[in-house]
C-alpha cells in the first residue's frame, strides 16, 4: 500500500518522485492487520520493493530501500522477519541487494547484488547465517530477475 505521497513541487517543474510503498498483513481470521516495519533497516530505508513468503508462511523476505525516482533506487537491503515481526535479520552485506527468493523447502534464500558490476546471485543459508556466491553476471548480460526455483 503507499503510505505516502511524492512531495508536491511548488513550481511547474514535474517531481519523479514515486509514492512510498508499505507492507500489510492481513489475517482473515481475526480480521486484524498489522503494518511490517524493519526496525533493522536505516532509517531512510522506508520503501517496500518486493516481496517473498516462504513456503511454510511464518517467514517474509523483503527488499526494503530508499524512495527515488528510478528502480532500484540508491541504496536497498534484503531482510528477513518472522511473520510476528519479534525476529528480524539483514540477509544482505551490500547497500544494493532485492528480488530475495525462498528456496522450496524454505533453509536457503536467494537475492540479487548489485554492489558492484557484474550483478551476482547470492545464496543465503538460513540456519549458518552464510552467504555464497551463486553465480556472477557478465559484462554484456548484467541483470538477473530470478522467478523461482525448482
């Protein structure tokens, strides 16, 4: 949901700005919702850019970043929070991490780093805590956008 709006400009000059993005959870059950909040994260990192749930549902990755007017932005980090929020971790090292993805049985999360060029894929083990590279762009195909893994 966008919980607030670009800055208006005062003069005719356009302002790319986009709105900022939250996050919500609503339970149908008990019809309750509660706002996700990274208490981890800088301060200016306010902005939800996508989203994984893991496949068991008690876990969510996030990107969570800066609010600019191009993607991905200048500054973006991957985390990791329980559904309750009560245990929150910084899956990513570098200041341009996104796209996190849940490995299908849930112990391994997978994101993109685009610290420095070539983009690389990282591996993130849940229970060591380790991160290892996966694999490394290369100068002419240098994005990665991974959809899911099998």
């Amino acid at each position: 949901m966008t919980f607030r709006e670009p800055p208006r400009t005062k003069n005719d000059e356009p302002d790319c700005t986009p709105p900022s993005i939250g996050l919500r959870l609503y339970w149908m059950r008990t019809q309750a919702d509660t706002a996700v909040t990274i208490s981890a994260a800088p301060r200016d990192w306010n902005n939800v850019k996508s989203f994984n749930w893991s496949p068991d549902s008690k876990r969510l990755a996030l990107t969570v970043g800066t609010t600019d007017c191009d993607y991905p932005g200048s500054a973006n980090g991957v985390f990791m929070t329980l559904v309750d929020q009560k245990s929150q971790i910084r899956v990513s090292a570098g200041d341009m991490s996104l796209e996190p993805v849940f490995s299908p049985d849930g112990t391994e999360l997978v994101f993109i780093d685009f610290s420095d060029t070539p983009a690389k894929l990282i591996r993130y083990d849940i229970a060591t805590g380790n991160r290892t590279l996966f694999r490394r762009g290369s100068e002419t195909d240098n994005f990665y956008h991974l959809l899911d893994w099998k």
